[in-house]
C-alpha cells in the first residue's frame, strides 16, 4: 500500500485531498506544526514545518508520494514576508527533501491565480502570465513557488502542478478566503456585491483531481482543476434558492469598494486586525477569473459534479458546526 506525505492536512482542501487518499486505500502521513489538530482522518501524524528543513527530511522518509498542499492563504499579513517564507522557502524546502528521499511522484498545489487572464476571456494553462500580473503578496508568493515546482521538473523531480481555482464545501475551519463568502452571506453581513466572478469547485472534486493528477498527470505539466464560471451575484442568487435568504440586490461601483478597502487594510496595518476588506482581496477581483478545466478533463479523466450541491454543503456544515 503507497505512503503518501500530505502537507496541509490540518485545512481545508489538504484535509479533503487525505481523506480522498484513506478512501482510495492509501497510507497518509500528514504533516503538521501541530499534530493535536489533525481531526477526524485515518493519517499518521508528524510534527514539522516548511520552513524547518530537518523535519521534512524526517517527514519524507519512506514515502512514495508527495502532495504539498499547505500554504499561508492569507489576503492580508501585517508582516508580508511570513507569506513568501512558508509558500517560496517552504516550497523549496519540501520538494528538496523528495528529491533526495527519491519520492515517485509528486503534487504541488498551486493556485487558478496563476493561471493568465484578461477581462472578457476564459483562461487556461497556456494562457500567457508573469509576475507583474500577480496581485498582492500571496498571488506573487505562489506565482513563484510554481517556478520552484516548474524549475524542479526540468531538473527531473517527477512534479505535477494542479492549479485549483475556489473550492467551496464542508470542514472550511477557518474559513478560506471562498468559504467566509459563504459564512457572510449566511450571517447577513453582506449586503452588497462588486461586479466580479470566479470559477466554482466542490472542494471533494478538487481533492480527487489531485489523486488524478498523481495517477495520470506529465511531469511538469500544470492542470486547472475547476468547473463552473460564475459572478459573484449568480453565486449569491444560488445560496439565496439554497438557504431561503434574500440575495443582495444592491452592487457596488468598483471605485467605492476599492477606497473601502484602501481604509481598511490601513486601520489593519495599524491596528493589527485582520481587515474586513483587504486590499488585495478587492484588487483581485478587478477581474473575473474565468478558466476552463478541459485540459484536465481530457488528460487527468476529470469530471467534477454539481456546484449547488458544495454550495449546500458548506452551508449546512457552517450552520451545523454553530459559524452562524
């Protein structure tokens, strides 16, 4: 039976990609700064940290399989350099330590913010991007650590990219940046919307792509793994027919929601609590980040189901699990 060591166990789409594993009938090994946290998965836990060198080459022994899922998923950071040192460095340091162990295969998950797109266009793997198209510290952060992966795979470590784009479901703990959508709009803080638009998943799709991209997926190759375009106000009308709730009906001029946000994110640097609306956040969604997943579906055997049955989902886990 493979051992697989998944990073990212203890959140949201990591713990969906081990649970996809035990259901598969592979050996997980997690690893975790905080072992205690690991909840409710058939997995062996191993104290570590990305940026802690020697405990990834603990972590990595005896494995076949690497799925690096972890990363610092955060819109706002008073101290931005702690983003690039667990998702750059952290990167780094994990793919060095399957590159000695001779790991088989490897996954390293990136972000649909890497992927190129221009308004009014869907987007896919060869879609042309840089750097300077990456907005804020985490889109650069993982923008280069998918070089790192990308850099890897040429020198021959057998990595494959996912590039997720917004996984919604249940077991969101903290919740991700998609989930607190969610939780908003459930505890009727959210009254308005801005004209903008993301590519929907159900996080357990995404967490079998990754099993997919494992079994099928070219090294060095990337794969979108998403599945239905939507404006945040279809999603909200969606939620509305879900929930029972009423969908805002009023939108907000980008201008507005961008000087909002502007005041925010500098009460937060202030203060040193979180913004209600960072600026980055606002700044990415300029642009509806629109993509097809065909790639996928054509080499991984990709086929993600309903995205009102994640929606249903998440929001019956928050409700249940006392978030509103």
């Amino acid at each position: 039976m493979p051992l697989a060591l998944v990073t990212g166990a203890t959140g949201f789409l990591g713990w969906h990609v081990a649970r996809v594993l035990n259901e598969h009938g592979y050996q997980v090994r997690a690893l975790c700064r905080q072992p205690g946290r690991l909840r409710e998965l058939d997995a062996e836990p191993v104290a570590g940290d990305l940026r802690d060198p020697a405990s990834l080459r603990v972590a990595v022994q005896g494995c076949q399989l690497l799925f690096h899922v972890a990363a610092d998923y955060r819109l706002w950071a008073r101290n931005p350099a702690e983003i690039y040192d667990s998702n750059v460095k952290g990167t780094r340091n994990i793919l060095d330590a399957a590159e000695q162990a001779g790991i088989q295969r490897v996954v390293y998950t990136s972000t649909v913010g890497c992927i190129g797109i221009t308004n009014g266009s869907v987007g896919d793997e060869e879609t042309p991007v840089s750097e300077n198209d990456m907005a804020g510290h985490y889109k650069r952060s993982k923008w280069q650590a998918e070089q790192v992966a990308l850099e890897k795979a040429r020198n021959g470590l057998p990595v494959v990219i996912v590039n997720p784009t917004a996984p919604v479901g249940d077991h969101d703990w903290k919740p991700t940046p998609t989930g607190k959508i969610i939780l908003d709009f459930l505890r009727n803080r959210m009254p308005a919307y801005i004209d903008t638009g993301l590519n929907f998943i159900d996080v357990r799709d995404t967490a079998l792509g990754h099993l997919l991209a494992a079994e099928h997926g070219k090294a060095g190759e990337r794969y979108i793994l998403g599945c239905e375009n939507l404006t945040l106000e279809q999603v909200l009308k969606r939620l509305a027919a879900l929930t029972g709730k009423k969908a805002p009906d009023t939108r907000i001029p980008y201008g507005v929601a961008y000087a909002a946000a502007l005041v925010s994110t500098g009460w937060a640097q202030l203060t040193g609590r979180e913004p209600r609306a960072p600026l980055e956040g606002v700044t990415m969604a300029r642009k509806k980040m629109f993509v097809t997943h065909e790639k996928a579906a054509r080499e991984l055997h990709f086929q993600p189901g309903s995205v009102d049955t994640a929606l249903r989902c998440a929001a019956e886990w928050f409700a249940s699990n006392g978030y509103c």
